[in-house]
C-alpha cells in the first residue's frame, strides 16, 4: 500500500526564518514519483517540484530546496529565508506505477509573521 | 495559455438533490483528476482518466458517484441524493501523465468546486 505521512500539522515561523517541511512516503515500488505542492489561501494548489526515485539528487530553486533521501523514505522540503508570501498549505504527494493515482499526505500548514 | 477551470465555484444545494460539476482540463492534456478535499484534510482521490481508456473508479466512496470525460476533454462529476457529508472542495486537476509509461508529469489544479449540502 501506499502512503504519504506529513507529520507537521501546523507550523509558524517569524519572517526570514528556515523551516523545514517533512515528508515521509511508504511504496513497495521501486519506480515511483514524488510532489511537492502549494496551497495558497487563494486555493489553488501549485506544483512545485517532482522527483522520482531513481534520482536522489538534492535539488535547489531559489530559497527552496528538497532533500531526497530513499534510506529514511523522506523528502522534506526546506523555505530558507521565509516571507510572509510563503504562507499556504504545503502537500507531499507520491505516484507509483504508471501514475494513475496520487497519494497525498494531510498538508501542513504554514504561516509566516511579519 | 488557460489553465484548468472548473464549475461552479460554488454550489449550495438540499439533502437529496443531485449535483453536476464540471471541469475543463488544459487543452492537449491527457489525464484528468478528480479529488475531494474536506475542511483541513488532504486530497482524497476520487476517479482518474486516461485518454480512451476505462477510468479508474477505486476511489468513488459510493454508488451515488459517477463521473464522465467526453470527447477526451470536458469532464463532468454526478453526485446523486447528496448528503451532508458530501461537502467539501471537489479538485479536478489534468496532467500530461501516460498510463504504462515511467514519464509521470504534474498535474495541474483547477480552483475547485465548493460545494455545501445543507
């Protein structure tokens, strides 16, 4: 079965913090794809970023960046220098197979203070 | 280009009344998704459709939920005899993904339909 654990419910940090979202997925496949996405107040959810399993490669964009790691099944997602812009609900997805589902973790939820 | 558009925006309707909301995916995308997402939940998966094939159905919660794609593009999701436990945002979301392939790619969100059974 597959399954996608985002820990952190809610978070706040003060502006120009870093913060780091965890994400924990479980999956028996050894090909599998994971996703991270936005959920601004506005609603609509964004992707941000897809990695899939056989590219471990930390990734940067900006003041984002992700740590894959297979060993601990995790790929958190760090905002360095946080803005109040930051703010929205974070989802961690994961897709096996030929990707016909999408498993999604709760979100957790981000608030950035000025 | 246009993005992923749904409709309504937002629904109110009486226990027991059947609802239709739509989707309209981005142009030449061959995937389409429908989700709910209850207040402060995650996505819960609902049907998925790929091209010409049969849709994925596993994550219908029940019989009173259908969905159609037609002509590979619109989609439309059927709630019948709604219940209060039906509201929620309902996502649409449509992606270049191909069924059988390693090539997964993003999906891309409509705003979602708000809908309340009261």
């Amino acid at each position: 079965a597959q399954k996608v654990t985002q820990a952190q419910t809610e978070i706040s940090v003060v502006e120009k913090e870093d913060v780091t979202l965890d994400c924990v997925y479980e999956t028996r496949d050894t090909t599998y794809y994971l996703f991270w996405y936005k959920q601004p107040p506005s609603g609509e959810l964004v992707f941000l970023i897809r990695r899939n399993s056989f590219d471990e490669q930390n990734e940067i964009s900006g003041r984002y960046s992700w740590n894959f790691q297979k060993s601990t099944s995790s790929f958190n997602f760090t905002i360095t220098a946080s803005q109040v812009v930051d703010s929205a609900v974070y989802f961690c997805a994961l897709s096996v197979g030929g990707g016909n589902q999408f498993y999604f973790g709760t979100g957790t939820s981000l608030t950035v203070i000025p | 280009g246009a993005g992923v558009s749904q409709s309504p925006s937002n629904k109110v309707t009486e226990k027991g009344k059947d609802v239709e909301l739509r989707c309209d995916p981005i142009s030449g995308h061959t995937a389409l998704y429908w989700y709910r997402q209850s207040l402060g939940q995650g996505l819960e998966f609902l049907i998925y459709f790929q091209g010409n094939s049969a849709p994925d159905k596993s994550g219908l919660p029940s019989d009173r939920f259908s969905a159609e794609r037609t002509g590979g593009s619109v989609s439309t999701l059927t709630i019948q005899r709604t219940q209060q436990e039906d509201s929620a945002v309902y996502l649409c979301a449509s992606s270049l993904a191909r069924a059988g392939t390693v090539i997964v790619g993003e999906q891309y969100f409509g705003p979602g339909t708000r809908l309340t059974v009261t």
